[in-house]
C-alpha cells in the first residue's frame, strides 16, 4: 500500500528573534506532526531559525520590509511586498504546499501569492495582537484584507476576536500549553534571606510595561524592601529596544535600586527562569493573549497582569491570579505588595492556576481545533 504524502503547510512568520508569537506556533505545528508538513518562512538572519531547526523544521528564508517611519522603508515597501509574494508563491510550487499560514496579521505576502496562484493556495491569517491599538487607517485595510482573502482567521482571543465582523471563516482558537514539565512543580519556599522575587518576563519593547512595572514596583519596594525584581528578555536585535533597556537602567542607577532591580537577557530556559520566581508581573498596555501569562498559570508561578486585552481570558481574577487595571501604577504597586505578603495565597494562586489552564487550554480547544481547520481548508 503506498504511503500518504502529508500536505505541507508553509508558516509564514516576521519574527526576527526568539518571540511569543513564534514559539506560540511552534507549540500548536508540533502536535500536529506527521500528519502534516510544516516548513517556516522567516526574515532574512533571524535567529529563530536555530530554534526550529532544532525542533526538526525546514526553515526557509524571504527579505520581508516591515511599514515603519522610515522613508526607505516606506519607499521599499510595496514593491518588496510583490516580489516576496512571488517568491512566496514559487516556494509553495517548489515545496508542493497547498496552505500558507501567516503568523502575522500585517504580513501580506500571503495574499499576493494566492492571487499570483489564481487562488489556488490557501491562506489561513493568524491574529496575533489587538488590532483595536493599531492606527486605524492601516488596521482596517488589513482587516478587510484578511476577512476577504483569507480563508480563515484565527483569533488567539476574544478580544481578538471582537474587532472583526461576523462571520463562519473567523475563529477563536487559543495558543496551546507549553511541552512538557522539565522541572518538578515549584514549591516556592519562603528564601533563606527573607526576599520576595519578582519577576518580568518580556523583550525589551515600548509598551510591554517595563517602565510601568518598575514605577509600580519602586512604589511597592518603599513599603516593602523584601521585594527583588529582575527583568529578563531580548532587545531583537533592534536599537530602539537597546536604547529603552538602557532608559530603564538608568532610571534604576537614579534611584539607588541596583542591588534590588536587576536586568538579565534573553532566557533560553523559561521555565527554570519562571519557576525560580516566586511572583510573575505583565503590565503590557496591550496584549492579545499573552504566552508569558500562560506560561506562569501552568508552571505554577503566581500572576498579577494588568487588564491589557487576552490576559483576563487565561485565569479568574483572586482566584488564580490578579489583574489590575490597565496603565495603573497603583493598583500594580498595591497588588505586588499585596501577594508579596501573603505566602498562602500565592500558593493558592499556584494550585488554581495550574489547574485552570489545563482544563481551559486542553488540547481539544488549542492545537486540536487548529489540525481540524486545517483539514476543512484543506477539503479532507
């Protein structure tokens, strides 16, 4: 009997680094494997690709130009646009792929190589942030563009969700949970020198809340100096996220914090980095899901998020968690200090988290109703 070719998927994702976006997929295409092929399509020089290399991916590579301020990207813009689109649409020839997957809700390349494709290819769009914080001159074109010429598009939240209009091919399907633990479940035992420490896991990005938490936290520390803080992510490579790292040390050298607030890069480990702290704080102004927060539900690590957009959907607020209101520094500073006095709830908050999120994010509603998408796009 001859074997059955599985049909092969080509990812199509912007990520210059190691991102949420992009280990949130790698999570959902690895369950899905053998019965489908994926193959990743990433910017030129990105360093995720050591990482789905290892994950056993084909990693192709295309010279994606991003919309930004700059007038050479402006004027690079369109006609790179058209250019990747063919060779996205002459990669998927090559590769025998039937089905493109933008990770990207603003990469448009898909959409030009299903019409170089006389819309023979498939586009599945997968929304990745709020597109309610974008400007909205350029988010409702892409939003018209993704409800007319994808064939799905999936939403990681309701929130997500709310921004499009109504229709059968626009979906919810969450980010699935994180592989296997690694570590046992953490204990978080009171520490030897009495500190409390604080963690905040997220690259180096205006609007990912460092300058938000490191307000509230200062505040915090004033009543409480058993906290610790420690800032862990990367800067992608880019010089505006070095030079906003590079803001906040400085703001932290100012107020004498240095033996309190610490900053470290990126971490290859996230669940050692989550399970060593005993609070995990994401204050992002906007947020459409969240791995980080998912994350910390499910290794067990107490949470306070800020209400940004998908973290309230991922835990029940002072049951598993808390969430604070978005962009308020006192309630951020009253609710750190809050759970850093009380051990008790915050290993309730760790058993009802843990527990939440594997009953919430089961496969049957995360990578599961991902293959079954696939398969209706695919007519099998």
């Amino acid at each position: 009997m001859p074997t059955l070719i599985p049909p092969t998927i080509l990812v199509v994702d912007n990520s210059r680094a190691v991102t949420g976006a992009l280990n949130a997929m790698r999570h959902a295409t690895g369950p899905l494997r053998p019965g489908l092929a994926f193959e990743y399509v990433l910017p030129t020089g990105s360093t995720g690709r050591a990482v789905l290399e290892a994950d056993g991916y084909c990693v192709h590579e295309l010279p994606f130009v991003e919309i930004s301020r700059r007038k050479a990207d402006l004027l690079r813009y369109v006609p790179v646009l058209l250019l990747n689109g063919w060779r996205l649409r002459q990669l998927a020839r090559q590769r025998g792929a039937q089905v493109i997957h933008l990770n990207d809700f603003y990469n448009l390349t898909g959409y030009v190589a299903k019409a170089l494709s006389l819309g023979k290819l498939r586009v599945v769009t997968h929304v990745r942030f709020l597109p309610q914080s974008l400007p909205q001159p350029l988010a409702r074109p892409w939003r018209w563009l993704a409800e007319h010429w994808a064939d799905r598009v999936v939403c990681v939240s309701e929130a997500v969700r709310r921004y499009f209009g109504v229709g059968e091919q626009v979906v919810v399907i969450y980010d699935p949970l994180p592989g296997a633990e690694r570590y046992p479940a953490a204990a978080h035992p009171a520490r030897p020198d009495g500190t409390v420490q604080c963690l905040y896991l997220s690259n180096y990005i205006q609007g990912k809340g460092q300058d938000l938490v490191l307000a509230a936290f200062e505040q915090a520390y004033a009543r409480d100096q058993r906290l610790r803080l420690l800032f862990v992510g990367g800067d992608m490579g880019m010089a505006k996220n070095r030079q906003f790292r590079e803001q906040l040390e400085a703001r932290v050298r100012a107020g004498g914090l240095q033996e309190v607030i610490r900053f470290a890069g990126f971490a290859a480990d996230v669940e050692q980095a989550i399970k060593e702290a005993d609070v995990l704080l994401n204050f992002s102004e906007s947020e459409s899901f969240s791995l980080t927060c998912l994350d910390a539900l499910y290794y067990g690590t107490p949470l306070i998020a800020s209400d940004c957009g998908g973290p309230a959907e991922l835990f029940e607020n002072g049951r598993s968690g808390l969430l604070v209101p978005n962009r308020d520094v006192a309630a951020m500073s009253t609710a750190i200090t809050q759970l850093a006095a009380d051990a008790e709830l915050r290993e309730q908050f760790a058993a009802a988290g843990r527990a939440y999120v594997r009953q919430k994010f089961a496969p049957a509603n995360t990578y599961e109703k991902l293959g079954a998408l696939y398969d209706a796009v695919l007519g099998r």
